[in-house]
C-alpha cells in the first residue's frame, strides 16, 4: 500500500481564492510527522509546513494551514489567498518513528497547482 | 550561501559511461540524504548518512550505485555503466540528526536545487 497518497495530479485556483490539495497517508508507527514542500519549476524542494502526530493543533505557517485530520489520516493543506507565485508542484511527505532507524521522508506523486489571474 | 549545494545542476551522458554527483550539506548538518526524482513522480530514497556512516540503502540502489561522505562533510554518489532509466533528478538534503527529545520537526531536511542526469 502506498505511504502517501495524493489523488490530485492537477488543480486550478483563481488569484487570491483559498485552495485545497489533498493528501492522505498510511502508517502503523504512532509517532509520525507530516510535511509539505513546494517544488516550483527550478527545481528546489521548498519546505512549507510540519504536523506532528501528537499535535494538538492544526499547524500554520503564513498563509498555508494544515487541515490533520488523524482519525482519517489526512493532512490536507490549505493555501488561502493563492498568489501567481504559488504556481508549483506540491509534495505531502512523512516520516515515521521516534526512534532508531530511517529517518528519510516518504513522498506523494505530488499535485500541480496553477494559480490564474 | 549557507544552503545545501550540488554540482554539476546538470550532466548529459551516453549510456555506459559513469558520472559523480557532489553534494555539499549545511556546515553543522550531520545528516545527509540522497532522493532521485523521475518526472511526474516525487522524490524517492536512495540512502543516507550519519556523519561518515552510511546507515540504509534504499533497494533502488543497484550495484551500480555507490555513496561516499568521508569526511562527514561533503557526499558523493557515482553511478557506473549509465543506463537510461538513470535519467532522473537526483536531490540531496541534510538535516540535523534526530533528537528523541524533540519533535521530529527538529530534524527538518532542507534540499539542494539537484542534479538532472540524462542519460543518452
């Protein structure tokens, strides 16, 4: 089964609307982080936002919000008030345990969003 | 430029032949992973390092394949008798190793911009 799931290959939003993308993951480990990185088109993966499992929040970093939903094991992330700039790739990737052992970060197939004027 | 380097950013090759990547981590990171990246896809694990110590090889490292950091610095990953489906974007990122006491957003990863092979 796959780690990280991200049923969203493409979206589009309008300038300055809020957006969605969707990710859902799978693990048994119960301490567990969960990221979003931007890859716009240069290339460079662009860290974003970071929910712990234990989390009682949800996290916020400027205009991008982690919607963790734990019983559903989600963590979508919202971008409110999208800009031409958010136009990029974006990836949700976890990493599990507390720990020895891999530290590596699993990641989605990614979504691409294009932000229109 | 305090961030994480990587050189070449891009190498074009026959099949066949080898080439070396360099990756050059955040000074006082002591963790250093390699991803590759095909289109479409996110980035997959290679392997990584604590300091010097090579600590897990993904099975999509074939033989071909091999990871040095020998200095705990700096990281090399050479790839032997190209093939095309080496082609790829091969990403590097450190990080600092985990704390158990803290939470893993402590051992975030930062990235290099990659290096995009083809091979021909």
């Amino acid at each position: 089964a796959q780690k990280i799931t991200q049923t969203q290959p493409g979206m589009f939003v309008q300038e300055k609307e809020a957006v969605t993308l969707d990710c859902t993951y799978d693990t048994s480990d119960p301490s567990y982080g969960l990221f979003w990185y931007k890859q716009p088109s240069s290339g460079e993966m662009i860290f974003l936002i970071y929910q712990g499992s234990y989390d009682q929040q949800n996290a916020t970093e400027g205009r991008y919000s982690l919607n963790f939903q734990k019983a559903r094991k989600s963590a979508n992330l919202v971008i409110s008030a999208s800009q031409l700039g958010d136009s990029a790739m974006y990836f949700c990737a976890m990493r599990e345990g507390q720990g020895a052992g891999r530290r590596a970060l699993t990641f989605g197939s990614g979504t691409r969003l294009q932000v229109q004027p | 430029d305090t961030g994480v380097s990587q050189n070449p950013r891009h190498k074009i090759t026959k099949r066949g032949q080898n080439v070396t990547f360099r990756c050059d981590p955040i000074s006082e990171h002591n963790r250093l992973y390699w991803y590759r990246q095909t289109l479409g896809q996110g980035p997959e694990f290679l392997t990584y390092f604590q300091n010097e110590a090579q600590l897990e090889k993904s099975r999509l490292l074939s033989d071909r394949f091999s990871a040095e950091r020998p200095k705990g610095s700096f990281s090399t990953l050479e790839i032997q008798r190209t093939e095309q489906g080496d082609s790829a974007m091969y990403l590097c990122a450190s990080s600092l190793a985990h704390n158990p006491d803290r939470d893993l957003r402590f051992n975030e990863q930062f990235f290099g911009p990659g290096t995009r092979l083809t091979v021909l």
